[in-house]
C-alpha cells in the first residue's frame, strides 16, 4: 500500500494546518484584529499560556521510582510450588488401544486424517496424486 492511498488518520504527521486563507480582504482583516485583541486580553489579565505551562512543570515535584517486593513476599524470597495428588508431573504418552482407527493419512500438505478402512486409505491415496 503506498502512502497516497493512506487514510489521513494513519498518516504520523501530526496535526499542523496551513496557512488560513479568507474569502476577502475584510474576512482577513477582522481575524487579525480578533487575534490581536485576544492577545491584548491575555495580556491583561497576565496569562502567558507558554510561561504558565512551564512555571507549572518546573514546579511539579520529579519523579522517583522506588523498586520494592510486592505486598505479599514481603519477607521471604521462596515462593512455594503447587503440591497436587499424585506428585509426579512426567509427561505421560498415550496411545491408541482402539480398533476402528487404522491409521492417519496425508490428505493435502500437512493436514491429516483418520483412516477408518482400507478403502478409505485407496482413496485418500487417490487424491492426493489426482
């Protein structure tokens, strides 16, 4: 997929607007003396939104990080294992005792299958090089 067919949410550009164009000169005109105004305001009433943000980090208390045990292992380093009937945790391997299976064959790639008969395992056969 190339960059040009990519929705505008998945771009990492972030959100940066162009210049903002007005439709006449007197559109143009009233947004500066709205901004200007606004900027006045602020000063007025002394909010530097910059200076405030900055003021308000520098003044934030650091970070520390402090690596404890958790509340339950307090006091000991042992974690104790789970004790289950029987005790032994061998694999056990187990095997088919039954009758009606005869074997599993290869149907397609790695994909197999039970063989219940011995016509099963002609067709099965048949398949796979037809």
């Amino acid at each position: 997929m190339t960059m040009h067919l990519a929705h505008p949410a998945l771009t990492l550009g972030g959100k940066r607007r162009g210049k903002q164009k007005f439709r006449n000169a007197e559109e143009a005109r009233k947004a500066r003396e709205l901004d200007a105004s606004w900027k006045e305001l602020q000063k007025k009433w002394e909010v530097d939104a910059d200076e405030k943000r900055q003021r308000r980090a520098m003044s934030a208390e650091p970070l520390t990080y402090k690596l404890d045990t958790p509340v339950g292992r307090a006091t000991s380093n042992h974690i104790p294992s789970l004790v289950t009937q029987g005790g032994s945790t061998a694999s056990v391997h187990k095997v088919y005792t039954g009758t009606k299976v005869k074997g599993i064959a290869t149907m397609h790639k790695s994909n197999a299958v039970p063989v219940f008969s011995d016509e099963e395992a002609v067709e099965i056969s048949r398949m796979r090089r037809g």
